[in-house]
C-alpha cells in the first residue's frame, strides 16, 4: 500500500468471534455481542547475560494477553466462555479488523486458540451487567485475511433493504446496496413506462353507461 492510501484503524471496528474448536466443522465463527473493549497484547520477555566475549542475550517463546470486556447478554457464545472456563473447553478466537481489507476484499485477522482463564462480572444495580473474559493464548498467534460469512457480516452491521419483501432468493427486498462510484448516478429517461396497472372495476358516467378504466 502506498503511503497516501494510508488509513487509519478504529477501535469500534475491530472485533472478536469465537467458536468451539471441537465445532469446526459444524458452525461459523459467532460474534461476542456488545463488545466494549478488545486488548490483544503478544510480548516475548528477554534477558541478558554478560559472559567474558560481551553480552549475550535470550529471548523467551511469545505470549499472549488477549482480553475482551463486552454487556452481559443471553447468546449462546457468551455462555460458551463459561462452558471454557469451568470445563477447559478450548476455543477458537478471531480479533477482525473491518476497516483492513486487501485486493480480494478479506478482512486483516489473528487467530488463535484459546481457553478463558477469568471472566469477572459486575453488576451495578444503576448499569448493564458487563464481564471482562480474559484468554490463555496456546501457542502464537497467526496472522491472515478472511471472509465475513453473511450471517457475520449481517450480525456486526445491517445491510440496505428496498421495500420488496426480504426472501431466501432476494435478501436485500429487491434494493442494491451503494457502491464506490454510485455518487451522482443519475441514469437517463430511456422512454420505457412503468407497467401499467390492472384493471379497476366500471364506473358509470355521466349518460349512465359504464366505462373501465384502465
């Protein structure tokens, strides 16, 4: 990427998915509603020894703290930190940048493996019931692009309905979402008319006689 298509990344779009790993085949990954905040922090420690040649130093295997606060809610995902938690179920976990994507289109992610370690809940009696899960991190993380699967892309932001009814076979209710270079469309009059309506039923005019309008 060029420096003058530099672009800066938002808080407020990067987010977590997670699925059982045991799962893998049978379901997408599932959003964690109602994030709040996401900390994602790999280190590698290092240290130093000073030998008769100068001074050496080592470095430790990468580790990985990875913490996700988000409004207390009924899904199934949410439970399943519980699930991770009391009976060692590990995890699959998605950080996702929806702001980063490259020339196919897929979205900038880490995965990673992972099992909750804590998950502490607050509640205020003047404020939503909010948890802060924290993860322990197998192995290091890795990096990628992915595809948002419809279901995921429709869960983190709506799509442009028209006013057709919503079907299997036409999920945006016969509207098309704007795309870059719609700005000032404006297609010009190539005579067709709209179809004409169906017939109403007779009406009588002024001599008695019954006309159908059409």
């Amino acid at each position: 990427m060029a420096d003058n298509e530099l672009a800066y990344l938002q808080g407020m779009d990067t987010v977590a998915f997670f699925r059982p790993l045991s799962k893998a085949k049978e379901m997408e990954g599932q959003l964690l509603p109602w994030q709040t905040s996401l900390s994602f922090d790999p280190q590698r420690d290092s240290d130093t020894n000073q030998t008769k040649d100068g001074v050496v130093t080592t470095s430790s295997s990468v580790e990985t703290d990875f913490e996700v606060e988000f409004i207390n809610n009924t899904s199934s995902i949410a439970d399943m930190m519980y699930d991770s938690l009391f009976d060692g179920i590990k995890l699959e976990g998605w950080i996702v940048y929806r702001n980063r994507r490259n020339a196919e289109g897929k979205y900038f992610a880490w995965y990673m493996q992972v099992t909750v370690s804590e998950d502490s809940n607050d509640n205020d009696p003047d404020d939503n019931s909010t948890r802060d899960t924290t993860f322990s991190v197998s192995g290091t993380p890795k990096r990628g692009w992915l595809e948002l699967p419809q279901d995921a892309q429709e869960q983190i932001d709506y799509i442009f309905h028209g006013l057709g009814k919503v079907t299997d076979e036409d999920a945006q209710g016969g509207g098309t979402s704007w795309r870059d270079g719609d700005a000032g469309t404006n297609a010009p009059d190539t005579g067709s008319k709209p179809s004409e309506p169906k017939s109403v039923a007779a009406a009588p005019t002024a001599d008695g006689a019954k006309v159908t309008a059409k």
